[in-house]
C-alpha cells in the first residue's frame, strides 16, 4: 500500500466556491491542493453567458470565466488536480482522504466545496437543449429571455418563485405541474395565480423538449388524466424540481441536514468537525448563485488559515 500524501489544506471541489478558496489559500500560503471532481470548474461551465457576476460588465461565458479563476489560483500556488474524492475519514486528525479509490492523502483541513446537482427531468431531449433553451436557474439565465414566451416545471416554492420572477421580463410564462395541485406555500400559490401573464397546466408533464440549431423552439406535454398531448411555442425551459447536494461521501462523517446539506455554524463556514470546512452551493440550498458561493469560499479559506494558525 502506498505511503498517504500529507497536504496541509485539502479543497473537495472546483467551482466558484472551490476556486475562490483556493486563491486565498494560496495566497496564505497554506499549500491548497484542489481536487477537481467530476465536474471541472463546477455548474457554471454549463451556462453559456453569465451577466450578474460582478467585474464583467458585458457578460461573460461560464467557462471561460472559470477558466480565469483556475488560472488565478494557480497563478499564486494552488495545486489544482483532476480526480474524484471516493471517501473520507473525519474521525481524527490529519484527516484520512482517498482519491478514485487508489490515491491516499492525510489533511491537516479541508474545504468541502463539491456543490450540488440540480435535478432534470431526464428527457434525452432536455439533455440536448441544456444550455441552449433549458435551464435549471431562473435567476441566471431568465434575463436572456425578456419578452419571450418560456415555461417553468414543477409545483414547489422555488418554482413558484421562478414563475413569478420571469412573468416580470417574460411576455408568458407556462407553468407544468405534475400533481393536480401546488406543493408551494399558500402564499406562493396566490402570487402565482394572481398574476396574469401566468398559466398553470395541472396534471401535465414535459413529453419532449423541441428545438433546433438555434435552439428551444417549444414543448410537448402530456395530459396526465386524458392522455392527450399539447404543443407550447416557448424559446425556454427552467426546471425547477430540487436539487441534489452531493455529499454522498460526508454521511456518517459531519453534520448534514434532511435534504442532505452540510450544516455550518451561524456566520461562519465551520462544520461539525474542526479543520471541516464546507462552503458553496453543498451548504447553500436557498440562493445557489456563483457570487454567494465565491464569497463563502473566501470565508472558508480565512477561517481555514486562522484555524490552522492555532494548531
């Protein structure tokens, strides 16, 4: 068996929070070693244009934009590594980590910044227009369709929220609700039926997304009850059926809520576990924007140094 790594600040994950963690880290001199997981750079390398993270006045494309925080961190030292971490042991210190099953490493700290999936509705279709017309993020990318016609999936409060916030730049807003009913707050199903460019088609679900080169052109539904399918003209698809934190590897090993998310203390990115750190959208289930999860990860990063300081 090979001899373990010792690494002083281990970072589980590469996006905005990861990265940002990263750069401080480095610039700490705290030695980080990032480890990319299964998605290099994070959600954000799936969203074409990001206008509403501060410093690129016209935008910027996901990737790209990734790709400069990469080249930032290591600009100041970070070690950024390609692999997927299979398992952890917090029960003493240094902390016992492994890398695809084969690669050992003994951390003095780690950030937890692995993230979370957004649920799809598993279409082959959706798959093909990801990023294109289909979107699991209301908020980033309901700007690119000001006075076009789009449709929102699901029955929720975060669906609500999202139907709600695109009937204000969208001309129409369709609403695909699996269940004869709301799963949303009281308060939530008002705004939404109370507001007009909003319509709600219960006990239907998304058949198939369509589109072309350009891409969403429309949707086909099915009735639950009837059987029938419907044919929607809408330029995009937000779906809004959860997320996934992934931390199928934490269990048993820190705090984590009902849904799964890292617990952290208030105002402050410590976990259960000192030398844990978690920060990003894995501990973040109501606002999973880039720039709160960069913000966090800075944090992460300081409270990594100032813990490691007293060690």
């Amino acid at each position: 068996m090979e001899q373990p790594e010792s690494i002083k600040c281990l970072i589980i994950g590469s996006g905005p929070a990861g990265l940002t963690a990263a750069i401080y880290a480095a610039r700490a001199n705290i030695g980080p070693v990032v480890y990319e997981g299964t998605l290099p750079g994070g959600q954000l390398t799936t969203t074409n244009d990001v206008e509403n993270f501060p410093g690129y006045p016209d935008g910027v494309n996901g990737m790209e934009m990734m790709t400069d925080m990469r080249r930032q961190a290591e600009r100041f030292g970070a070690q950024i590594r390609f692999g997927v971490v299979s398992g952890v042991d917090f029960s003493s210190r240094p902390f016992r980590v492994t890398v695809d099953e084969s690669h050992h490493i003994e951390a003095q700290s780690v950030i937890i910044a692995t993230g979370a999936s957004a649920r799809w509705l598993g279409l082959e279709s959706e798959r093909h227009f990801r990023g294109s017309g289909v979107s699991a993020c209301a908020t980033c990318d309901g700007f690119f369709y000001r006075g076009q016609d789009v449709a929102v999936v699901g029955g929720g409060d975060v669906a609500c929220e999202d139907a709600t916030y695109l009937a204000t730049i969208c001309r129409k807003v369709y609403m695909v609700v699996r269940k004869p009913y709301f799963a949303a707050s009281h308060a939530m199903q008002k705004k939404v039926l109370s507001t007009p460019n909003i319509e709600v088609l219960f006990e239907h679900v998304v058949a198939e997304v369509t589109g072309d080169d350009s891409g969403v052109n429309g949707l086909i539904v099915s009735d639950n009850k009837k059987g029938e399918k419907l044919k929607i003209n809408v330029t995009g698809l937000f779906v809004a059926i959860g997320h996934v934190p992934n931390t199928q590897h934490f269990q048993g090993q820190i705090d984590l809520d009902q849904a799964g998310y890292i617990r952290t203390r208030p105002d402050s990115m410590c976990t259960s576990v000192e030398g844990v750190f978690a920060a990003g959208d894995v501990r973040d289930p109501h606002f999973r924007q880039g720039i709160i999860a960069a913000g966090s990860g800075a944090m992460a990063a300081l409270e990594c140094e100032r813990w490691l300081k007293l060690q």
